[in-house]
C-alpha cells in the first residue's frame, strides 16, 4: 500500500509540472491535468493525462517532454498544427492523433486557426520518477 501512494504522489507532481511549465493564459495554450495514476501490470510506469485548449492563434513553446515519456495526442476539437523530430510540420483535424516517440523534440505544436479555439488531449506513457513532464527549450 505505502509503494502505491508514493507512486501516485510522484505521477500528481508530474501532472503539476505540466501545468507549472505550460500553462501560460492569455499567451499560449492552457494544460489541464486530468488523470494520473501508476500502471499497475507495468511496474515503474504511469499514465498522465491532460487537455491542451488552444485559443485561436495560440501556440506552445518548442519543447521535450521527459526521456522515457511516449506521448499520444488526439485532436479533440479544432486543428493543430504538429511538428515533431524531423518530420515535417502537419495539421491536425478533429478526430485525427499523432505520436511523440521518447526523447522527440516538439518542434511546433499550436492552433492551426486563428480564428477558431482547438483542443488536444495527451496521453503519456512514462517512468514515474522521470521529472520534469515537460521542458521548454532554452
């Protein structure tokens, strides 16, 4: 039970440094944690959840995310454009999902619209000591 709650202690601190890192109203995207919890069949691993909304024409920092984090992204609502590692930069729709493979460097990741708000959720797949969730570039 003790192993258990330090895990779960560890994957919330992820979930507020994606906060703390990416969240800047008014400027850039809004982070909302939403699920975190330690995969219980895969010892050492969690899963972190949250919502991006990107008001119209906002966008993120470039970035990394932790080593050992995979990142799934689905587009929720609106279009975002995406550009991870050396694949060029692409839009995405509504309904359509895209990956980041571990140590990927997220090169662009903002609203497509300038006009029109876009939501993302994403879902990481990481060690559960891996800290900081998300590091912006220098």
């Amino acid at each position: 039970m003790k192993k258990s709650v330090i895990v779960a202690s560890a994957a919330l601190a992820l979930v507020g440094q994606v906060r703390s890192v990416l969240a800047e109203p008014g400027r850039h995207e809004r982070v909302t944690p939403v699920f975190s919890a330690a995969i219980p069949n895969v010892t050492g691993k969690s899963l972190v959840s949250a919502v991006v909304d990107y008001p119209p024409g906002a966008k993120s920092p470039p970035h990394r995310h932790a080593a050992s984090a995979f990142v799934y992204a689905f587009v929720v609502s609106g279009a975002v454009r995406s550009q991870v590692g050396d694949a060029p930069a692409r839009v995405y729709r509504a309904g359509e999902s895209f990956s980041e493979p571990p140590g990927a460097h997220h090169a662009t990741s903002e609203n497509a619209s300038d006009t029109e708000p876009a939501r993302l959720l994403a879902v990481f797949i990481l060690d559960t000591d891996d800290h900081p969730l998300t590091t912006p570039d220098p």
